[in-house]
C-alpha cells in the first residue's frame, strides 16, 4: 500500500518501516514518540505545532516541564511524559562514550574472545565472531549447538548474519570436548566451503579455531586458509 493512502497519523510509521528512520522529519519523528493527535489535529500537525515554539531545536525541546508540555492542546500527562522520556534517553546517549570494540589481528586475539564460550563445554557448539573493515568486532553469536562430538553449521544463517550486521570478515570457532586439537576432514571440508562461500559475497574467512579446554588450533596459523 502506497503511504498517501494512510491515515496521516498512520505515515510516519509506515514510512520509517518502508524507507527507515533516516528519512523522517523532526515532527514525523516527534508524532511517533506522541502516538497520536488530537481531534482537531493529526500527530503529524501536533508535532509541527509543538516543534516550531521551540524553533525546531530538540534541546529547547528537552528544557520544557512536563506542565510546560500539557499547555499544548491535545498533549495530555501521557504524552507529555512520553516526549520528555524520549529527549532523557537521547540526552543519556549522547554523554555516554561509545565502547572500544576489540580488534583481531591474530589468532591469539580471537582465542580470548571464543574461550570463556567454548572451552569448559560437554558438547560441541559453532561461533562466529563478525568484524568490519578494520578487524574491529561488531558481533559475536552462536550458530549451533551439536552432540556429543559434532556441530554442523548452516552456511546460509551463517552469512546472513554477516549481511545483517554489514560484515566484511568472520572468524568461525566450534570446540573439541574431548581435548583433540587435530582438525578432521569434516573441519577442514566446511572451512574450505565457507571460505569459499565468503568469496562470492565478499565477505573473508579469516581463521577457523578448534578450541579445547587449555588451548587451540587455528587453520589460519596452519596454512589451511
């Protein structure tokens, strides 16, 4: 259904789901936070209303009451409070610092960040870990949970996943209860498929680790990548 035939209270929802979150105006924004109008206005026109007392500036915004709020006709306590939590979350996040991200450079470093998942466990489990261009880690996940001595992954959830969190390069890692570092030819079969998989979306395969208990194996340190 085409956005100019929804309700107008409707649109800014609509089109933050069609087009996202960075095609919204201010007051489309606003009118999502408020929910709804009034009877005289949408949320659309309420928003406006209310933003241009504020000559359009979210921090002059922030600095109303929540009685300042409700003087707007059609902005009850309800939404008054739902404005003001809004600007308190936005105001948090702007003064919290953005976590440093990890960075791979080696197999060591991607040790550390599998073992406290992989290295205690009674069964096999296959992670993945996601990273950008700059080796920085953006996701960690795991993609199975096997039996007692195997753990297949699905090579589509796997790169998928990459996609969705818009990775350039994975490094896999599934463990080996039984403490045998010695990469089987099933290990080997699907490191060769995933890296060749990884190949066609541009998407590297940087290391593969068997994990046990005390230590590991990389494939890349090996030379089987």
């Amino acid at each position: 259904m085409s956005i100019k035939f929804l309700a107008e209270d409707d649109r800014p929802r609509e089109k933050f789901l069609l087009k996202g979150k960075n095609s919204l105006s201010d007051s489309e924004l606003l009118a999502i936070i408020m929910g709804s109008g009034s009877r005289d206005e949408t949320a659309v026109e309420l928003a406006r209303r209310i933003l241009t007392s504020v000559n359009n500036n979210w921090h002059q915004l922030s600095l109303l009451s929540i009685k300042d709020l409700m003087k707007f006709k059609g902005v009850g306590e309800v939404k008054a409070i739902s404005i003001a939590t809004a600007l308190e979350i936005g105001r948090r996040r702007a003064s919290q610092e953005i976590p440093e991200k990890p960075v791979i450079s080696n197999s060591h470093n991607a040790y550390q960040i599998f073992r406290n998942h992989l290295s205690d466990l009674r069964t096999e489990e296959f992670w993945a870990v996601f990273l950008n261009q700059s080796n920085r880690v953006i996701h960690l996940a795991q993609l199975t949970q096997g039996g007692i001595n195997q753990s297949i992954v699905d090579i589509r959830i796997l790169f998928k996943t990459a996609l969705d969190h818009y990775s350039t390069g994975i490094v896999i890692a599934h463990n080996h209860p039984s403490g045998n570092l010695k990469a089987s030819r099933e290990d080997i079969e699907i490191t060769q498929k995933i890296k060749e998989a990884g190949k066609l979306l541009n998407i590297q395969l940087l290391d593969h680790l068997i994990i046990t208990q005390n230590s590991y194996f990389s494939f890349s340190d090996d030379g089987l990548l």
